[in-house]
C-alpha cells in the first residue's frame, strides 16, 4: 500500500488547482446539465476537500497560527471582488470565496484547540461560524474539513470517517439542492478522500516560497480573467 504514496503536498495542491480553474470554466459557460458539465463538475470536486485536509495540515505545523490567519483573511478581502464579479458580475455582493471559508475552518478549529472555554460554549462559537459560511464558497465543509482533519489528527480512523461524513453530506445536500447532475458530480469528492488517504506520502515536498504564495495570488487572479470573459468585459 505505501508503494502507492508516490504524491506530496505541492503536487496534490496543484492537481487541486488544476481542478478548480477546470471547474470554474464549467460554471461559467457550460451547461450543468450536460455529460460535459457533469465531467468536469466531478473533476472541480477535488478541490475542496483537499485545500481543507491542507489546512489543517498547515495548522498543526504552522510556526505562528496568527499568520496563517492574517495571510487568509487579507486573500479574502482580496479575492471578495474578483469572486464577486465572477459569480454576478458585480461588486460588492455578500458572496466571498473559498479563502474567505478556510479562514473561518481555521477559527473554528483554533477556537476549538486552543482556546480555555467550556466545551459547549465552543460548539455554539463553531456553529455560528458554520452559519457564516453561508456567505462564502464551500459553504459548511471548508469549515468542517480543517476541523475534522486537526481534531482526529491522532485517530485515523475517526478523522476519514468524519472527513467522509461531511463529503456524504456535501452530496446529499447537492442532490436535494441542485437536482441529480450536480448530485452525481459531486461524487469527486470522494475521489479527493482517496488522492489523499492512498496516494499522498505525507511529504511537504519543495519549500520554496513560490509553492506557499501560488494559490493565494492565483485564485483572485484567475476569476477576474474568467469573468471578463463570462461578462463580456473584454
């Protein structure tokens, strides 16, 4: 078995990547549904569930969570514009990005670790934090992804097990939500699931400073050039 872990973290980070630009081409100019929307719907699906286990990674090996924490909620406000144009061609819109949800999976799971307050008063802090998600992109699981992945970091079995209980609910809610093209789709997610818990070798891979910016200057930049194109812009 660990002669499949040939992945580190930098080259599933970029498969995600990959698969995100994939999927946003789709939502902007090709029909849900459609086999081709379905494919690469189910394709985009990786992207989620791996930047949250990568989250939680980066939190339990981060020199200063307080960082992580400033260089996340300044790529939020960042990307609000670009995101926002995106999704509605307009700004501003109380829709934010999925930086904007890994911030708040950060908090809640920092909340939850380190934070000297009694256990229920914690949970009612993360499910407000879990209701603010509503305003960004992966709405509950880029919150719960992170958390789950740090909470059960000794407990292999529990973190997969609750890791894949917030992707059954992804797809239930998708199918009840969004009808059966969008609920086949979002089967990627369990494609996601099992790229990290087979094929990733636990190896950060290079450390140069390139690998840790890339995504956070990639993400706003590339939804302002696809919407330009959905819109019309250019």
């Amino acid at each position: 078995m660990d002669r499949l872990r040939v992945l580190n973290r930098n080259q599933i980070k970029y498969i995600a990547i990959i698969a995100m630009v994939i999927d946003h081409i789709a939502w902007a100019f090709v029909p849900l549904n459609s086999v081709k929307g379905v494919a690469m719907h189910f394709v985009g699906r990786l992207t989620g569930p791996i930047m949250g286990y990568f989250l939680g990674e980066a939190y339990l090996h981060t020199r200063s969570v307080p960082k992580l924490a400033a260089r996340l909620g300044i790529f939020a406000i960042i990307s609000w514009i670009p995101f926002s144009l995106f999704e509605n061609g307009r700004w501003p819109t109380a829709q934010f990005g999925v930086i904007y949800t890994l911030f708040l999976g950060l908090m809640a799971t920092w909340i939850w670790d380190k934070v000297k307050l009694d256990e229920w008063i914690k949970a009612l802090i993360i499910f407000g934090i879990v209701l603010l998600s509503q305003f960004g992109d992966w709405v509950v699981c880029d919150v719960l992804w992170p958390f789950f992945t740090v909470l059960y970091k000794n407990d292999k079995v529990g973190k997969w097990y609750w890791f894949g209980g917030v992707c059954v609910y992804s797809i239930i809610k998708s199918f009840m939500t969004m009808g059966v093209y969008k609920g086949i789709a979002q089967f990627g997610l369990v494609v996601a699931m099992l790229i990290l818990m087979f094929l990733y070798n636990g190896e950060r891979g290079s450390g140069h400073p390139f690998h840790k910016w890339f995504f956070y200057i990639f993400y706003p930049l590339h939804l302002l050039v696809l919407a330009m194109f959905r819109y019309g812009i250019i």
